[in-house]
C-alpha cells in the first residue's frame, strides 16, 4: 500500500508496540514490544524476539482492567518491573535505533497510557517518553482514512484482521498478542491494498462532506454506472437553479 510504504519511507526497522494501562490514572501496567526488519518494500523481513514485561503502577488497576486482562495488583507486584527499568530494557532491546524508530500502535491509548506513567512517576526517563509519543504512529487513525464499519467508526484490532481474512491469534488484551496482531495486520495492509480499495470505495461513497451533486457522481461510480461531463454539468446546474 503506496500510502503506507511513504510513511515508512524506507526505514530498516519499526517497533510495534502495545500497552495496557489502569483503569482509571491509565498507568502502564504491561507493555509488549516488536522489533521489526523490513525490506525495501515496507514489507515484513524479521520479527526479532519479543521485548515483554509487567510494569508496577502508584494506582490500582481496577476491576474492568483486570476482567479484560487478568492482571491483578498482585500479579504485578510479584511479577512486574518499576518503570524506570521497564524503559531502560526496551531502549536495550530497540539498540541504536531508539531515538529515530517509529513506533506503531493501534489507536490513542498507548501515548496517552505514556504520558500518564510519566506523570506519576518522578523518576521517569522523561526524555525517552517524549521520543516514543514523538515517534508514536497510530495505526488504526491511519486505517480510518480507508476503512470504516458500518456505523463509520474505526474497526477493533480483531475485527481490522478479520476483513483482511486473518485471524486474531492469542488472547485478546494480552500486549504481546495484541503487539503480534499488529504486526499481522501491518503485513495485510502492505500485501492487500485491492481490499483496502473495496473499502475505500465505500467510504468514498458514505461520505457527508461532499457536495450533493458530487456524491450523486461518486454513487454512480461506486455502483459501475459511467458519468459524462455532460451529466456532471447537468447535476451541478440542478444543484443551484
């Protein structure tokens, strides 16, 4: 897909990255991490081994979080890293590419969960947050463009996969299932883009911000019925007398 390949613009490597937060001061509480080879087509060349962990919170995670994730305050507090090292070990895993990697995620939440952990927490590598919200790349906004649901609203991650005919593979909410898909969903819209026209088209045609005799035009399209200059000028006289 030529639109995505020039926001690439032949990077060697991108890092898919998802987060889950708490449920209410939106805390980091697990990150997955993948660091991706690409070749010059944009395409997927290597996924390197995953960069996982659990991050301890100030706050609670709370009882939709955990239903949704099965990460418990216990689970973390046993389990998880502070922050801080949390970061230290992705900047380790991502190597010299940090600071200039575009890091892609699937909707808002993931750079706002990074704004958050930083505000509660004192010792956050401030410097290091501001680079990945910098460089934060939102899949699902891009995706937007091309691609709506029937209600004209963005689909889920699972359900982006499923109108490329891939499965969701792994448990939903998981970070690093959820950062694999990703990368899966990635992949779709690089190999795919006649199923990205088929849903263009009709976005295209939904659309309320063109013209009444415009949209009439692109209806026409849409359905494979052929327009004459003729019949644009006749629409467009019909519109203002």
């Amino acid at each position: 897909m030529r639109a995505l390949q020039k926001i690439v613009n032949g990077r060697k490597t991108l890092c898919f990255l998802d987060l889950e937060g708490t449920q209410f001061s939106h805390e980091m509480i697990a990150i997955g991490a993948l660091k991706v080879d690409l070749k010059k087509d944009g395409s997927v060349k290597k996924i390197a081994k995953p960069f996982y962990s659990l991050v301890i919170p100030k706050n609670k995670v709370g009882k939709i979080v955990v239903d949704l994730t099965g990460l418990t305050d216990e689970k973390i507090k046993k389990e998880g890293k502070k922050l801080r090292e949390v970061m230290q070990g992705l900047k380790k895993y991502l190597g010299k590419s940090f600071t200039s990697t575009l890091f892609i995620t699937y909707g808002n939440h993931d750079a706002r969960i990074l704004a958050q952990s930083q505000a509660y927490n004192l010792d956050a590598p401030t410097e290091d947050i501001k680079i990945m919200i910098k460089h934060n790349f939102d899949l699902a906004e891009f995706m937007y463009q091309y691609i709506k649901d029937e209600h004209g609203n963005s689909y889920s991650l699972s359900n982006a996969l499923n109108e490329f005919h891939v499965d969701f593979k792994g448990t939903k909410h998981n970070a690093l299932a959820d950062t694999y898909n990703l990368v899966y969903l990635y992949e779709a819209l690089i190999k795919h883009p006649e199923i990205v026209a088929v849903h263009y088209k009709d976005t295209i045609a939904k659309s309320k911000q063109y013209p009444e005799c415009v949209h009439k035009l692109i209806n026409k399209l849409v359905n494979n019925e052929s327009v004459t200059p003729e019949e644009f000028e006749k629409l467009i006289l019909e519109e203002i007398e």
